[in-house]
C-alpha cells in the first residue's frame, strides 16, 4: 500500500501535464466556424433584351446611360450620392473641421495623386469624362451603368481615356482594345458578377494586385485553398453577396481612403460574435478580428508591391529607350516612369490594433521626414474597447515632398503637355503643376521622403485546419511581437517569477516525495 501511495505520488504530475497539453492540441484542431444569415441574393433575371428602348442604335456610351435611367429613374440620383461616384466621404480634421476626403484629393504612396492626372486614373472611375475640375458630377447621363453591370465580359474601359471605351482600334502597351458593342452589352446587362468589380479593384495601382495584396486578377478563377469564399470549389460566391448595395450605397471602407466606422462588412454578420466551439478561442473575438486567425498569408498566387521607390525615377537605356527591368517572375522592379519596386509572394501580415476608423494626411499638412510620413494611421490600442487586432499589408515608398514647406507634393505625372513628369522628366515643373492644381504653395524646392500606408486585409481567407495555431501568438517572437501594450501569455515573461514558479514546483515535488518516503519508513 505505501509503495503504490509513493508511486502515485511520483506519477500524479506527470499524467496531470500530459493531459493539460493534450488538451491545448486538441482546442487548436479545426472545427467548423458557425454560419448563419447567409444566402445568395435570388433577384428575378430580367431578359433586357426584350426591352424595346434597348433595341436601338446606340452611338455613345452616354445613350445607353438614358436608356437604363429611363427605366431606373431613381438610379440616377442614388449612384451620385455615392462615394464610388464622388470619390470623397466626410472626414473630421484634427482642428473638428468636416470636409470631404477621399480618392478624389487624398494622396498615396503608389501613384501618388488623381489631380492634374485625371484622365489616367478615372479610367477606374463610374463616369464618362473626367479629365479634370469641370467634370459635372450632377449629370446623371455621364454614370457608366455598363463597367458594373456588363455580363458579356467585352466592355473595356481605355486607360487613359478618363473613363471612356474607345471608339476605334487602340492598343495600350501590349493590349489591344475594340470599340464595344453598345447594343450586345445592353442587352445582356445583370447583378455585378466579380469579373465587374474586379476590372477597377484587382489592379488599382496600375497592375494586378498591386495595391491590396488579398485581391487579385485570379479571384475570377480561384481554389478554396487561396479564398474559401470566392473558391470556384468552395463557396463561388461572388463580391456583392458580402457588399451588399442598398440604392447603390455598396457595403464597404478602404482604410487607405475611408475613415470612418460605418458601413463596414464584417466577418461577424454571417459566422457571429461566437463562431467555434470552442470556448476559449470564441473569447479571443473579444480583441483578435476573425481575419487575424484566418488570412495567415495574403498574395498567394501573384505577388504585391510592398515598396515604391519614385525617387530612382528617370533612368533610361543608352540610346534614350525607357529602362524596364523584371525579377525571374517577371515583376517589374524597375521603369524609367516610376522608379523601383519590391515585390513578395505569400507574405505574413503585420498586425495592428484597429477600432474601424482611421486618420488621414490632408494636404498642407506639415510632416517629419526623419520617419516615414504615415499617409493613413489605423486607430485603436489595447485599452480602446472597440479595438482589435487586425492583419494589414504595411506599403512603404519613397517619394516626392517640398522640403522647405514640409509638406508633401501632389505630382503632375500624366499628360503630353510641357510640365508632366511622364514626358519631361523633370520632377520641378511636375511638382509646380500638381501643387497648382490643388491650390497648395510649393517652394520650388523638391526631396523625397519615406512613407508608408496600412492596407487591413480581409480576402484570401484560408481552409479549415489552416488558420493559424496557439502557438503562432502565444510564444517568443511570435506574429504579434511587435503589439507591446499588452501582457501576451507564451510571448511575455518575467524570469524571476518563472524560477520563481520553477522553483515552488520543484519544491512542492520534493515534499510530496519526501511525504511518502517518510509514510512508507514509518
């Protein structure tokens, strides 16, 4: 009998750690996430072409706009109370001060600025014709309803024709496109499929997946095993079935741009605030966004920019020819227009606390260039209850600043006239004409200067049994080593109070052991 009270004595601990940690696994083995509140929209399909109006002639785009809004006569007026349209949203300064701030007069650090360039970054805008300030954004009859509602998949917008299709044959670098066939395109119109969405938001920044780094040219044919949501073979299903639209009003911010806590898509409206089983992983929701835990990667198939550096801009080849150099995957890390570039596949995110609204750099606004200009700031912190942690593409750049005023330039980059930079190369006058265009003050003197941009990343959401482990965060040097405001178990520790615990542990063994010594003795 006192063997066997030593034995257990001895063996209790250990049979006690063993099952702790298999217990630990054994919460990080993949479960189903709950679903609720999801369907696929069913809107009747309407064959429009039987619609008598759209069996015309149509000799310009801004005919077919007529048609569909003689129809949809509310549309009009919807679409142009939207930030897709007007580009801008409300933003409250520092000083308490609304205006409006958006993609329309924000700046960033890919190609830097719309004004003074328009005709080449409206090609991505909802419109017809705006290449520059008189642009009437109140006439309805210069939306462009066929870029979103196309279901042919042969409208093209050209790149630098503010907007507009071609009219005739025109190729752009190694592309060809047609003019397109208005009254096919009308006819075969339906709800935005991803191809529609993903003609403007996969190569924004002027290449596949330049930009954001979780959305790319290959959504439109893409496994669950890079995005579980949009996976051919997983769930197909297409961008609005989570951005849903309200009178054109589409669910959805861009921190780059957005600032406020509204209008948000949330990975909580489908999976709930308690998604698992599991209750100590359904706590961590509490603090740790849902995306932290299961985008592990982003720019799983094509790689995404994560530098730009304008200030090796203007290099050429001996004869004057423009420089263009590509790494072995064929990125281009080098072109006489832009400057240098970084690239990387499959990258892990960084992580930052983020309450859902953001700040800005507004125009004007001085800067400290002994560290990079933060262009955007998520904000949030430990303490903030709305805050979580949340994944981000970080996008670093160099580029063009008035050091004299301490603050950045808007650039004018895009035009055949005498002071663009794509056609002089002369960085002074583009600076002069950009700042211009946006009545700030330049000095006349230029530098460049280091900034970054954060990107939360939402997409490439990764299969079941592949989100990340206990192990990922709680342990040294983990992904969120560099979130200090808070204690970290596995990451965080004490040295005096481990030994210290080592050392009650041990002691409290050797009592137990000497106990039993001395009841068997006795």
């Amino acid at each position: 009998m006192k063997l066997l009270i030593l034995f257990i004595a001895i063996i209790t601990p250990w049979v006690i750690g063993y099952f702790y940690v298999k217990n630990i696994k054994d919460s990080q083995k993949a479960d189903k996430v709950k679903l609720v509140n999801y369907k696929k929209d069913t809107i009747p399909k309407v064959n429009h072409s039987k619609f008598e109006i759209l069996q015309q002639k149509f000799e310009t785009p801004q005919q077919v706009t007529e048609a569909c809004l003689s129809c949809h006569n509310r549309t009009g007026h919807d679409v142009m109370k939207s930030s897709h349209w007007n580009w801008t949203k409300d933003y409250r300064t520092d000083s308490g001060d609304t205006i409006q701030l958006g993609k329309k007069n924000i700046i960033n650090n890919f190609c830097i600025g719309i004004s003074s360039n328009e005709p080449r970054c409206t090609s991505c805008h909802i419109g017809y014709g705006w290449k520059d300030h008189s642009f009437d954004f109140t006439d309805s009859r210069n939306i462009d309803c066929i870029v979103c509602h196309d279901r042919t998949g042969t409208y093209k917008k050209f790149p630098t024709g503010a907007g507009y299709p071609v009219k005739e044959v025109k190729k752009f670098g190694n592309k060809t496109f047609y003019p397109p066939d208005y009254n096919k395109i009308a006819q075969n119109v339906g709800t935005p499929a991803r191809q529609n969405c993903g003609t403007c938001h996969f190569v924004g920044g002027g290449g596949n997946n330049v930009k954001h780094g979780d959305i790319a040219n290959e959504m439109n044919q893409v496994t669950k095993e890079v995005d579980v949501h949009m996976g051919l073979d997983g769930a197909n299903m297409e961008c609005v079935d989570c951005h849903k639209t309200e009178r054109h009003n589409i669910t959805g911010n861009l921190y780059s741009i957005a600032s406020a806590d509204t209008n948000r898509v949330s990975c909580e409206r489908c999976h709930t605030g308690q998604p698992h089983k599991n209750t100590i992983i359904n706590q961590h929701t509490k603090k740790v966004a849902c995306q932290t835990c299961h985008i592990p990667e982003y720019a799983k198939v094509s790689a995404t920019k994560m530098y730009w550096n304008w200030s090796t801009a203007g290099k050429f080849n001996d004869d004057g020819s423009v420089l263009i150099k590509k790494d072995s995957a064929g990125n281009m890390i080098y072109h006489s227009l832009k400057g240098s570039f970084v690239w990387k596949n499959n990258v892990k995110p960084e992580y930052m606390w983020f309450n859902g609204k953001a700040k800005h750099y507004v125009l004007g606004d001085k800067v400290d260039t002994t560290k990079p200009v933060q262009l955007n700031t998520l904000l949030g912190n430990y303490h903030d209850k709305n805050s979580k942690i949340v994944p981000v593409k970080v996008h670093s750049g160099r580029q063009i600043y008035d050091p004299v005023n301490n603050t950045m330039i808007l650039p004018h980059l895009f035009g055949k006239d005498s002071t663009s930079y794509w056609k002089n190369f002369d960085w002074n006058k583009a600076a002069e004409t950009g700042m211009k265009s946006v009545n700030q003050p330049y000095s006349g003197k230029y530098a460049f200067a280091p900034t970054e941009m954060y990107w939360p990343i939402n997409h490439m959401v990764a299969p079941m049994g592949k989100s990340l482990q206990c192990t990922d965060c709680h342990s040294r040097n983990s992904r969120l080593a560099k979130l200090t405001d808070f204690y970290l178990p596995g990451r965080d520790y004490s040295s005096f109070l481990d030994w210290l615990g080592f050392g009650l542990m041990f002691f409290a063994f050797v009592g137990v052991v000497i106990h039993a010594v001395l009841r068997i003795l006795k």
